[in-house]
C-alpha cells in the first residue's frame, strides 16, 4: 500500500539528485490521485510542479525510477 511518507522519500530524492523541489507532499499527491498513485503520475506532477512541458522531457524515466524505488505498488483488489 502506498504512503504519503513514501511518497515523500522519493520527492526528497527527485529533489536531492535531480533538482525537482517542489511544494508537493505524499498527502497531496495521494489525495488527487485516491490513494493509487503510479511512476508516470509522479513524474507528470513534478514536471507540471516545475512548469516543465512533461511531453518533451528527458528526465521522465529517472523520476519514474525514483518513485519505484521507494513506493510500493497499490495492491490489486
């Protein structure tokens, strides 16, 4: 299940090595996603955070692996 503290972990991190700070949080993420929040969501939000065009970006695969990398997939129901 996922978790607003994981997906603060991986923000913390597209911050840390890639320079993607942003006012977002694992809550408010969580909240517009309810709570299934996936590696392309991530990366879309902290584009449209930074006011980057997501479409064109070469960064969208290394933030998707950030995301991986500290949240866990919602389970299935």
């Amino acid at each position: 299940m996922q978790t607003a503290e994981m997906i603060d972990r991986a923000l913390a991190e597209a911050c840390a090595r890639m320079g993607f700070c942003t006012r977002l949080s694992g809550v408010s993420l969580l909240k517009k996603y309810n709570g299934k929040m996936t590696a392309h969501d991530f990366a879309a939000s902290l584009h449209y955070a930074e006011g980057l065009n997501f479409e064109y970006s070469k960064h969208t695969k290394q933030l998707e692996a950030i995301f991986r990398k500290f949240v866990k997939k919602h389970p299935s129901s």
